[in-house]
C-alpha cells in the first residue's frame, strides 16, 4: 500500500507490519475556490457552448486536500489537466455537473482509478443530493440531453444513455461525502519530517506537469534517475533526500 494513497475504509486490510508503518486518517476537503464564482461572468462563447470548463488543482499535506479551480477556454484543455463541465440548463437558468465528472474528479483528489462496483457504490452514497435524471425521452429535457452528449472532449458522459447530474453548487457537498468513506495513509516518517519542515507534500494534478516532493531512504545516495509520482518509506537513520517530479515549461498556472 502508498503512503498518502487514499482507500475506502472497508477495503483496509493489512498485516501487523503494515499497521506498524502506517497510520490511517480521514481526508479534510478545504475548496478555497467559491463554486458560485464560476456560475458567473460566462463569455459569449461559454453561453453558445452551453458549459464552462473547470479545471481543478489540488495539493495534499498530509490529511487535508486543498482544492482550487478556475474557468479555462476549450482552447486551453490539457488532457493531464482535471477537468470537468460546469453545464448550463437555459430552461432552469441553472448550472449542473454530471455524475460522470463527479466520479472523476474524486478519482484525481484520491489518486486512483475507480473498479465499476466502486463507482456504483458512489453513485448510490450521491442519491442522497437528490439528482436529476436527464433522458431525451423526459419531457422538457431532451434538447439538455442532447447538448450533453454532443460535448467535445473532455466529455462530461461516457456513452449516449440517460445520466443524472447535480446542481452545481452541491458538488462540494459531493466530493466531500464521498471522500468522508476513505482514509489517508502516512508513513509516520514523512509525518514526522513534514511536521519539522524537511519534506513538504505537493500534488498539482491540474498543471501540464507534476510537482512531487517524497523521501528516499537509501543513505548517501544522490539525485539520481526520476521515479514516479509516490511516497516511499522512511526510517530512523536514514538519510532523507528530496526527490522531485519532472516539470514542463509553458503550461498554464492558476
């Protein structure tokens, strides 16, 4: 299991070693992006469109998960950007995200991929926020749907069927329901240079490019070769070095 990987709490199992060198914690989601600032001050070109694209960043120290986004052109889309729809409806003048982006961003905040029982899982912890189901045959929603579908990459559905979206307003709601089932697991090593100022957690997901700081514990080793983007063990006497991700000049900062 990675430290600072973030699981559902049920699928917890582990030996005593692991339990021994890892201490669980419950994710605090800080979104310091107001979600009703991006339901404003559309262009002429985002109300032609019918949506916004959001593009979200986060960065993780520790347990907390603070949450930033901001309103991007089609133009500037990245594929290794977090991004999803903010979706307007002219008949409700009101603004929806759909199920499938909801799933997605909590995918990026918990670094991971989501099996289907998980997903189906999340859709019905989501019931709850009382979505609305958008169908072509549904009265007064079909040209919603069709608007929906007909979205360009990044698309806010997988395939043309019947989806539920949510008031955009509620997604903080969401995301923080969701992410209140799993748990963040550290190495108490890294808590504890973290807590002294000697390894800081930062985890871009919307750059074109990843910024990682991890610890290596091979004593007297020197930068070497770049590694992927994950949090490696630390123990007593080791010497701590920091190991940081691979950038890209010219990508897009919030």
């Amino acid at each position: 299991m990675k430290a600072q990987s973030l699981v559902r709490t049920k699928q917890h199992t582990g030996n005593v070693q692991d339990q021994e060198e890892l201490y669980a914690q419950t994710p605090i989601l800080d979104l310091v992006t107001p979600l009703s600032s991006i339901c404003t001050g559309w262009t002429q070109t985002e109300v032609a469109a019918g949506r916004r694209l959001v593009r979200f960043a986060k960065v993780q120290d520790g347990r907390r998960l603070i949450v930033s986004c901001e309103p991007i052109m089609q133009e500037d889309f990245c594929e290794s950007d977090s991004v999803i729809s903010c979706i307007y409806r002219e008949e409700s003048d009101s603004c929806f995200v759909t199920s499938v982006d909801v799933i997605y961003l909590l995918e990026r905040l918990t670094n991971g991929e989501f099996p289907v029982e998980e997903k189906n899982r999340i859709r019905r912890n989501l019931e709850g926020l009382r979505p609305t189901t958008v169908s072509k045959h549904k009265p007064g929603f079909g040209d919603f749907f069709q608007r929906i579908m007909e979205f360009p990459d990044p698309k806010p559905r997988n395939i043309e069927k019947d989806l539920k979206v949510f008031e955009w307003n509620l997604l903080g709601q969401a995301l923080e329901k969701i992410l209140s089932k799993y748990v963040c697991f550290s190495h108490f090593g890294c808590a504890y240079i973290r807590a002294h100022s000697l390894c800081k957690v930062h985890i871009h997901f919307t750059f074109c490019r990843t910024y990682r700081v991890a610890c290596r514990c091979k004593p007297g080793r020197k930068s070497g070769a770049l590694r992927p983007p994950t949090f490696l063990p630390c123990t007593r006497g080791a010497i701590h070095e920091p190991l940081f991700g691979p950038t890209e000049a010219g990508c897009p900062k919030i």
